[in-house]
C-alpha cells in the first residue's frame, strides 16, 4: 500500500472509532463500541507494514471496509436518518476510493 492508502486508512480508523465512541455515549450502544473497536483493530492489523504482506493488508482492509458499507446502508435504510449511518457510509465510500486512487 501507498504511503497516501495508509494515511487514509489511519483517518478512517480514527473516524469510526470515534462513531463507535459517539454511538456509546449517545445511545448507550455497546454493540457499537465494540463493532467499531474490532473493525479498527483488523484496519490497524492492515495498516502497520511488516506485520501481512501488501496484498494480503490491502485485501484484508478492502474486505473490513466492504462489509462496513453492507452494515451502513442496512442500518440507513432501517433508520431512514442520516446520522450515523448514513454519514459513515459516505465516509467508508470516500476511503475505499481514495485508497485505490493513484497518484
């Protein structure tokens, strides 16, 4: 992966952790926090080099991401509301294709 797939895989990390945060705070969800926290942790496994090889972070990465957007469009069309979900999976959208875009 590209120094520049790393670093927004970093910010969407801190993004959904902090959505998981929120969703906990909010609304008392632990569901959240801990869905949000294992999700960060499988990106943190694919965004330290060395610890898989690229290809295998990179899909690793594309894999959590695309299930994240099934989980947010599900709840965004549950919800019918903008926020979280909706929000979330503009975001998930916007990281999986700055990811893959080359510079």
């Amino acid at each position: 992966m590209s120094n520049f797939a790393i670093t927004v895989l970093w910010i969407y990390i801190v993004l959904l952790v902090s959505g998981g945060i929120m969703g906990f705070l909010k609304a008392k969800s632990q569901v959240s926090l801990i869905m949000s926290v294992a999700c960060a942790v499988l990106l943190i496994v694919a965004a330290i080099r060395g610890l898989l090889s690229v290809n295998v972070a990179s899909g690793l990465a594309d894999l959590v991401m695309a299930a994240l957007l099934v989980v947010f469009t599900i709840r965004l069309a549950k919800t019918k509301k903008f926020m979280p979900a909706g929000m979330m999976l503009v975001v998930t959208v916007a990281a999986l294709a700055l990811r893959h875009i080359r510079f």
